[in-house]
C-alpha cells in the first residue's frame, strides 16, 4: 500500500531526522506511536481513514490542552500543542466548504428517510465516514439537529 497517509508519515520522520528539525520529529513521532498502538492493540494495518480519525482525535485533545494550557497562563505549553496541530494538519483531508457540508447533511437526510431529531444517530452514521477529519463533527451534529427539527 505505497504512498498511504501511513507511508507519507514514516517518510516525513525520516526527512526530518536528515534534517535535524527536532520539534517536527517529535510530533510525527506521537503520531506514529499513536499508529502503531492501535495496530497492536486491534492487530490490523491501518487504512488512510482510520490513520485520518486517530489524527482528528489527536488534534481534538491537543486542541483541548491549549484551551486549559491558555487558562493556565502557560503559553510555553500552548506553543508546543499549538505547533504539533499545525504539524497534525499537514496530513488531514481538506476541509469541506459550508456549501458542501450542507448539501452532505441534505444527502444524508434523505438517504437515511429521517423526519425528525430522534432519527438523528442514522444521519450521522450515514455522515460520519464522508466528512471524518474534514469538519468538526460538533458543530455538524448541531446543524443536523436543527435540520432535523425544521
């Protein structure tokens, strides 16, 4: 499977060993020790959109560090997960347009014959695997609800 989001990791560890730049290495190296944990723990190999949710989830929880890091007063500590979702990001999908978001939502809606708010779990099941690291699934599970109670 060459040139998987997997591949493009190991090798971008490997430029920046060559290239000594120390705090990239160090937050690819998260990434691939993140990789590996699961392949262990599941004993499977890692497709592009699993490698894509635990990045998501990375970002998510680096995210949430720099909101209590922020409040804390420590922006050497907001610096570095600041610098490691920039890093994180590198490797995710583009993120999908409002335009694009709603007409998926509208799809799904439709696909999935939900009419109302308690339908919600199957137009979310439908939108999860289409839009996994290129929208942030919060705000999407809200435009789905009040898509839903319109």
């Amino acid at each position: 499977m060459s040139g998987s989001l997997k591949q493009r990791i190991q090798d971008d560890i490997k430029t920046a060993m060559r290239n000594k730049d120390k705090p990239r290495l160090g937050a690819l190296r998260l990434v691939s020790s993140a990789l590996k944990q699961r392949e262990v723990d599941e004993r499977i190999e890692l497709n592009d959109s699993q490698v894509i949710e635990i990045l998501d989830k990375m970002i998510k929880q680096r995210r949430d560090s720099i909101g209590q890091f922020e409040a804390a007063g420590r922006d050497d500590l907001v610096a570095q997960e600041s610098f490691e979702v920039t890093v994180l990001q590198d490797y995710m999908p583009q993120p999908l347009s409002e335009a694009e978001l709603a007409a998926l939502i509208e799809q799904a809606v439709t696909e999935s014959g939900a009419s109302s708010a308690k339908d919600m779990g199957q137009v979310m099941a439908l939108l999860k695997p289409q839009i996994q690291g290129r929208a942030d699934m919060k705000a999407v599970s809200g435009d789905v609800k009040k898509r839903l109670s319109a």
